[in-house]
C-alpha cells in the first residue's frame, strides 16, 4: 500500500533558520528539521516531503497540487503570511485540506500584530511555542488525523 503523504509548506524567512533570530527560533535549520521529519515520518508510515518559499502565491499553488495529489495532511508555517493572507485562508478552505498550523514560537505572545492568523480559521489544529519540536508534535497530530 502507498504511504501516506505529509507535506510540509514553510513560508518566507524560515530559509534563514539557523541564523534568524536564535533566541526567538532557534539554532536548527530547515534541513536540520526536515531531516528528522523525514525520519519520524518513516516510523510513522508517512512519506513526507519538506518545502519552503519566500513567495505568497507559490504556497497557494503547493496547496492547490497537493489537494490534486490527494496528500494525508499539510503542516504549514506561513511564517508572516499567517498573520496577512487571506488568501492561504481561501485556499485552505477552498482544497478542503487538513492542515495543522505550525509556529516554531507561540505568535499569541509576541507583538499584537502576530495575534492573528488567516491560517488558523480554517487549520484543524495548531502546534506552536516549542520551537523546532513543534513540527514533531504537528507530525505525530498528523499521523492520527
Ligand atoms: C513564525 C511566527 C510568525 O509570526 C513569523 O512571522 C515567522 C515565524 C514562527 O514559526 O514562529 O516568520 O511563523
């Protein structure tokens, strides 16, 4: 039987893990949290496929594809298009995907500007605030879903 498949959609700035802000995200790159998706998603029986873009209309085109490719579930950091997009918001609810929001920090105690999120009206769930770990955990939401 096929696997599965998770992907996981990162938007702008999270190429820069590693070196953006490590006291707000964390010293783990997107490889470094990729690599170890990928290894969790073996245990789990999940093909997942990591990507990420600077681009607002590329992450709705990657939703868009994976809705045709009948994926399991997306995990998507929007990073600042969370907070902006309503048009992700329409995209989710237009593809009818699972998609479990993921933040590397928790957006709810930073800067009022980061309070909302487009995302999270139509995300079957949220896993923010601990840092890379919060991909893990989104995963393992995933796999149950
Ligand atoms: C982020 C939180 C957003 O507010 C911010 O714009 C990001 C990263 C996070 O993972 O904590 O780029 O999504």
């Amino acid at each position: 039987m096929a696997l599965r498949k998770i992907l996981v959609l990162n938007g702008p700035n999270l190429n820069l893990l590693g070196t953006r802000q490590p006291e707000i995200y964390g010293r783990d790159t997107l490889d470094d949290i990729a690599a170890r998706l990928t290894a969790q998603g073996e245990a789990l029986g999940l093909a997942v496929e990591c990507r990420q873009t600077n681009h607002e209309g590329v992450l709705v085109d990657w939703l868009h594809q994976a809705k045709r490719e009948g994926v399991h579930a997306v995990l998507l950091n929007a990073g600042a298009y969370t907070h902006t997009s309503i048009a992700l918001l329409d995209a989710i609810l237009a593809t009818e995907l699972k998609v479990i929001e993921v933040h590397l920090s928790d957006p709810e105690t930073r800067e009022p500007f980061r309070h909302l999120s487009y995302v999270g009206m139509a995300a079957v769930a949220c896993v923010k605030g601990l840092g890379a770990k919060s991909y893990e955990v989104a995963l393992e939401r995933a796999a149950a879903l």
